[in-house]
C-alpha cells in the first residue's frame, strides 16, 4: 500500500467515524483529501510528491523522544 493510499484510508476512518477525532482534525482530513485531488489541476501550485514525503518520514524516524515514560526510544512507524 502507497503511503498515498494509507492517508486516504486513516482520512476516510476519521471522517466515517471509526477512528474519534475532534471536529478540527476531521476538517484536515477533508482538506487534505480536497487538497489531493486539486493537484491534478494546472492552475492548483501544490503538489504532492511521494517519495518526498517518504524522505521526509525516514529523517523523522531517526529523532528520539527528549521527555516522558519513552524518552531515549525512537519513534516507531
């Protein structure tokens, strides 16, 4: 599964209600979907690059947590 395809499943899950969220974080999920689907519009200046943004989770996942029950550990996926 594309990491296209597992926002597009967590953002349906928040807005068919299987997972809570509030009301400002249901509003994301539908801009971030509208977002989605304008970027194959030519006037729409957003794109969104998936291997891009997967170089962005894998440089993510190198921080520790700094404080808590899970400092010193990393963040799993």
């Amino acid at each position: 599964m594309t990491l296209t395809d597992q926002l597009y499943q967590y953002c349906d899950e928040i807005l068919t209600g299987k997972i809570v969220a509030c009301q400002k974080h249901q509003w994301a999920c539908l801009r971030f979907i509208r977002d989605l689907e304008k970027t194959h519009k030519r006037e729409w200046e957003w794109v969104f690059v998936e291997d891009r943004a997967n170089r962005y989770f894998d440089w993510m996942r190198l921080f520790k947590h700094s404080k808590g029950p899970l400092a010193g550990q990393y963040k799993e996926p």
